[in-house]
C-alpha cells in the first residue's frame, strides 16, 4: 500500500487527511495519508527510513523552508518562493530522491484569477509570512503589483495605521495572509479603513474557518467582493497530486 502524509508540528487539525484519505477510499486507490507530527526536521530521516512506501508528503508550519535543505531538487515556483510545501518522494534501488514543489501559489492563483477585472491593479498583502511570499509570486504572475502590509517597521512594508481611505481606492485587491480572525478569534479583523471600499474591491482571505471572516463581512457590507481559503486549499491538494503522480 502507498503512503502519503504531513509533516508539520504541531498538528491538530489537518484537512490533507481528511481530504486524501476519503478521496483512496471513494476512488479505490489502494493508499493512506498520515500525519507526521515530527519535533524537528531532522525526524524527516527517520520517517523516510521507516515507511519504504511513502510516496509524497505535505510540508507545514514550522519546516516549509527547512525542508528545503533535505531536496534533491527545486521547482523555480518554490525556489523563488522561498518555500516548499509538496514533496514527491521517488525510490530508486536503496537511494530516495526527494523533489521539492509549492502548490500555495497554483491553489491562489487558480482561485483569485476569475475575479479579476481590468481595474485591479494593485494589491496589498497583510502579512510577511512564508504564505504571503506564495500570494506575492501568485499576484505577481497574474500582473498585478503588490504591497506587504506588516505590523512593524521592516523595509518594503506598509503598516496598517498608515493605510487611508486612498490607498485602500487604489489597492482594491486586498489578500489577508495572517490568522486574524481565524477561529476562535473570529471577532476580530484587520484594521484597515473599510468605509473606502465598494464594489471594485475584492477581500481575500486565506482563512477558511469561519466561512467568512469579520474581514470578509466587513467588505462585503461595503460591495466588496470576498472570498476565503477554502477553495484554495482544495486546488492545493489537487496538485499535490499530481505533483506526487505526475512525470516532473
């Protein structure tokens, strides 16, 4: 039987298992996903070692960019990215080759592209995380220019008290990629001016628990368009897949 999983620490509530190990049994594919819940990525050697029939792996917070040193190879996508969050493991006699994949930005970009108009130009990214690295590359790609919005001081940033009404008008693609409002904290939400926004804005937001955030809620009242993650999260393991199957 093949193997599949998540490495990550901790892990509470995953969607990969959830997800991948209802997709074998509805589809009949003889294969289980497990979560490997590893205190350092050094533990990565020991669970290759010890399941010869894993063939892929998922790669969470906190190992995206320590993984990276463990890969026998890099797509671009996840080289200029930063971070790797898709590991196809192959095996060839005793040797294991481990190939390095993001399928963050393939998730957001597939989701976000059918809102777009003409007049969404600019966007602001809350947020300097490993995931916001993945938004920046995926607006990037679609030509978009971005800003990452931060709550401190660091070069290339913009913080959240010096975001007005007129740079909310001309950054009217706003993607939230902090856990503000995620549950349980679902009652509160960026700060950001939301009187300014109106039908051209689009509020992304990465999370998906609760279906829609007090940031969603609060553009949504304005006109805005919202979104959350969870489309997101369904297209990353779709390509996970296929980055596991496929001939890369």
């Amino acid at each position: 039987m093949d193997k599949y999983g998540l490495i990550g620490y901790p892990l509470g509530h995953s969607f990969s298992i959830s997800f991948f190990n209802e997709k074998f049994e509805n589809e009949g594919i003889d294969a289980e996903y497990i979560n490997f819940e590893i205190p350092t990525i050094e533990a990565l050697l020991e669970v290759l070692a010890s399941n010869p029939e894993l063939k892929g792996l998922n790669v969470t917070i906190p190992y995206k960019q320590r993984v990276m040193s463990y890969l026998d190879t890099i797509s671009p996508e996840a080289r200029a990215i930063g971070a790797v969050n898709v590991v196809k493991v192959e095996h060839k006699g005793n040797d294991i080759r481990l190939k390095g994949f993001n399928s963050d930005v393939i998730g957001f970009t597939k989701s976000i592209e059918p809102l777009l108009e003409r007049f969404h130009k600019k966007a602001l990214i809350l947020g300097t995380g490993g995931a916001s690295k993945a938004i920046d590359y995926g607006l990037k790609s679609l030509g978009l220019e971005t800003v990452f919005v931060s709550r401190y001081e660091r070069p290339g940033t913009i913080q959240y008290e010096r975001i007005t009404p007129e740079i909310v008008k001309e950054y009217n693609v706003i993607v939230n990629c902090t856990p503000c409002g995620m549950f349980p904290h679902s009652d509160e939400c960026p700060n950001l001016p939301y009187e300014a926004m109106d039908d051209h804005t689009i509020l992304y937001d990465l999370i998906y628990n609760p279906d829609e955030t007090l940031f969603m809620y609060k553009g949504r009242k304005q006109g805005a368009t919202v979104k959350n993650g969870l489309e997101m999260l369904l297209l990353q393991a779709f390509s996970s897949w296929e980055f596991w199957n496929g001939k890369e």
